[in-house]
C-alpha cells in the first residue's frame, strides 16, 4: 500500500510468494504421476486377459471364467441399456425442474429449492440401494405382473433407481445453466413484448441448450460409474444379451453391468489367476474410458454457455 501525492491510498498488486507457485505446481505435478502411475500399473495388470483376448471381449457375450471365456458384451450392454433408460427418465423431470427453480420460482425461495435438489445427491447410494430393495423392486414387480417378470430384481428397476439418483446432478447444472444466461436478454425480451414463456423457450433455452446437454452427459457419466445401488437389485446373471437390440424382453429379466460384476464377489475370486483377474481390470478400464468420454464431453459442453465463454 503506497500514498500518492493527494493523499489517497491505493493498493499494489503483489504477485503470489515463489514458494506458493512452486507448492502448487509440485502438487499438480505429483497428482499427474501419481496418475499417469496407476493407470500404467493398471494396464500391465491387465494385459495378460487383453493379450489373450483381444477384441474378443468387446464383441463376445460369454462370461465363463472357469472355462477360461471372458466376453463383455453382455455387461457393456447392461450398463448401456441401465444408465441411457435412467437419463431419459430422469432429463425431462429435471430439465424442467430446472426451469421451474431458474425461470418461475421467486427469488428468495430459490436458494432453498436449490439446496434442496443438491441435498438429494448427498445421499449415500447404498441407502438408494436399499430403498430400493425394500421398496422400488416390489412395486416395479407389481406394476409388470402382467408381463409376468420372474422378480423385482431386472435391468428396468435399475435404471429407475438411477433415474433418481441421478436426477439431482442433471437439475443442479441445468438451472446454473439457466441463470448463466444474462438477465440484461430477459429484461429486453420483456421490452419487446414477448411473455415469460417466450422468453424462456425464445432467448433463454437456445443459449442455456448446450450447458443443459452437457448436464446431462454428466448425470450419464454418474450413471454408468455407480456401483452399490444397481448391484443390490440388477439380479447379476451373466450372458443376458437380447436377441435383438430392439428387442424390449431383457429389460425385465435379472442382468449384469460393468460396475456390478466390479462390485461383486468375483474381483475376490479372480485374484491369483492372471488371466481372470486381468479380465476383471480390463471391465475396469473400458468403464473407465466410457466414464471419461461421457464426463469430458459433457465438461466441453458446459463451457460453451454464456458463464463459460
């Protein structure tokens, strides 16, 4: 703080201590190793089951470990099937949901809806889980009865499970995408004669679309990595893949996804055998690739709002 010449005080820019630069960036530095540093330990893990296999396991649905067949196929579609249901369930509650906190609700109660939606997600997923047992599974048995499913455990009540859960992620970043746009444009909108409806669907949405797209990508990044809830009430059988991908039938049988065959017993079974458990880290690392991708994207499209230039 220096005194110019009429008296008044200004402050001067300081830049940060070299000693916080260099904290910093060793800290980075370390984590980028310490990453870099899994991820090879990873791979060489499993590359005993991707030698052997190859390609294999992304286009075979046999899973028999004790016959040494290891095909993925079947839990790449489980977890496909699982968390594309849950977004497309969950997206149109929480886009407009979303709406409704940014756009519609007062603004001294819009903190409280907030924390509210945001309070969802702080719920441990084995509590989702077990509401899910003791509830969800019986009710989604009764309501298919006419379809006669063999239980409540089946890929559908999976993904309405994870509908919920992840509904709170989607809401929560396609409302800060909503008030991301600048409210200079409603106030000119209103100028022009256009309703609060029109402005919405006018000026509001088009520029708030790709944050609230990639929203959704995030709650699908979420979705395809949640392990607890979905092992409890997917009903885990190997090798359930439809005859056809239009086919609606396995949605209402038991199945398995990446993260409950991760989850299971099996990861304890496959220690000792190279080629087992190199299978088992394989699933790993393709559920690790499709989490980065969905995330990435859906990070890449939140910068393209009007909050993120």
């Amino acid at each position: 703080m220096h005194a110019l010449p009429h008296g008044r005080l200004t402050w001067q820019k300081r830049r940060p201590p070299d000693a916080v630069v260099f904290t910093c960036l060793a800290a980075a530095a370390l984590f980028l190793a310490l990453l870099g540093f899994t991820l090879i330990l990873w791979v060489r893990e499993a590359w005993p089951a991707i030698r052997a296999h190859g390609g294999e396991m992304l286009t075979s649905g046999e899973w028999f470990y004790r016959h040494q067949h290891f095909g993925a196929l079947a839990m790449i579609y489980g977890s496909a099937v699982v968390s594309l249901l849950a977004l497309l369930l969950a997206a149109p509650v929480a886009f407009a949901t979303a709406i409704f906190i940014s756009e519609w609700l007062p603004h001294t109660l819009r903190p409280w809806a907030k924390a509210a939606v945001e309070f969802l997600a702080a719920i441990p997923s084995v509590i989702y889980g077990l509401l899910g047992i003791m509830f969800l599974r019986t009710w989604m048995a009764d309501w298919l009865a006419p379809f006669d499913p063999l239980s409540g455990d089946m890929l559908l009540t999976a993904a309405v499970l994870l509908a919920v859960m992840i509904l709170p992620t989607v809401t929560t970043f396609a409302e800060d995408s909503l008030r991301a746009v600048p409210a200079a444009q409603r106030l000119a909108a209103r100028g022009l004669a256009l309703n609060r409806t029109q402005t919405i669907h006018r000026i509001v949405l088009p520029q708030a679309w790709p944050g609230m797209i990639g929203a959704a990508l995030l709650g699908l990044g979420r979705g395809l990595g949640e392990t607890i809830a979905v092992f409890l009430i997917i009903g885990r059988l190997d090798n359930r893949l439809p005859e056809s991908l239009l086919d609606p039938a396995p949605l209402i049988e038991p199945g398995q996804t990446l993260t409950s065959k991760l989850g299971g017993p099996e990861t304890h079974i496959a220690m000792g055998d190279p080629l087992h458990w190199g299978a088992i880290l394989t699933l790993g690392l393709i559920l690790l690739v499709l989490t980065t991708l969905f995330v990435s994207l859906g990070n890449l499209l939140l910068r393209k709002n009007p909050a993120h230039p």
